[in-house]
C-alpha cells in the first residue's frame, strides 16, 4: 500500500475443488493498470486425442503438444481431459485478456534433443482504473 495506489489480494476455499481469487486494486487518478495471474495445469500428456483446451464460448483445441494456443477476451478458459472426465478452470463474471500457451522441458538423450510437453499455461490480465475488484474462480469439474 502507498499513497498513491494499492493492491490486496484475497484467496477462498469455496468447496472442494473451487477457490474464489479477489484482488482489489486502488490506481492513482488518471491511470488505468492491466492486473495479471499466472496458473500452469497439467493433464499428463498433451498428445493424447482426449486432452483439449477449451473457452466459454465453446471452442475447443484438441493436440496440447502440437502448440495448440488460446489468445482472445474470455468470462472462462481451461484444461480438460476426457479419458478421466476431469477439468480444470477460470472463470470470471468479468471479461479477461487471456493467452494459453503450452510448457514444454527439453532433454538430451541417445536420441539427441528431446521435447516433452508438460502442461498449459494460463496467463489472465485484467485492466482497471479507480478503485476496482477484479474476482475470478479457479475450478475443477467432472463436466466432460
């Protein structure tokens, strides 16, 4: 906290596999601030035809290893997993800028340079002026 601005951030643990995110944020006058979190997930392999990245507005991206990537203004993104009827999630009542990417370790092997997939990443900004809370939910479901 300053006498200029001011960020709070708040962490809820709704239920099982739900948790509330609040950051309220104080911008000095005249200025606006992009506010951002990152999250990683993981469904083991990304190559698998049952792993898919998917957004409120129904597209889907099957091929997690194939770079698949998410950028646009979404109210919800997430990782689901078909075989094990699982998926994980943000969503916010408020619009957000988002890019998914997928994360990958490299490795030397007998083989030479060897590329692994090993989750997704969730990059979510959300801009404000004045005094705003920004509120999005992390969750998991098993609504395939």
């Amino acid at each position: 906290t300053s006498s200029d601005g001011m960020l709070r951030k708040q962490v809820t643990w709704l239920d099982a596999g739900s948790l509330q995110i609040e950051i309220q944020v104080t911008v000095p006058k005249g200025q606006s601030l992009w506010v951002g979190q990152l999250w990683h997930a993981s469904m083991l392999t990304g190559s698998s035809p049952d792993r898919y990245l998917f957004c409120g507005d129904g597209k889907r991206e099957d091929r997690l290893s194939a770079g698949a990537t998410l950028d646009g203004t979404y109210h919800e993104v997430g990782l689901g997993n078909q075989w094990d009827k699982v998926r994980f999630g943000l969503r916010s009542p408020q619009a957000f800028l988002t890019h998914v990417f997928p994360w990958y370790t490299v490795s030397l092997s007998e083989d030479g340079l060897e590329k692994t997939y090993q989750g997704s990443v969730f990059g979510l900004w959300f801009l404000v002026s004045g005094t705003a809370t920004v509120r999005y939910h992390v969750f998991t479901d098993c609504a395939v």
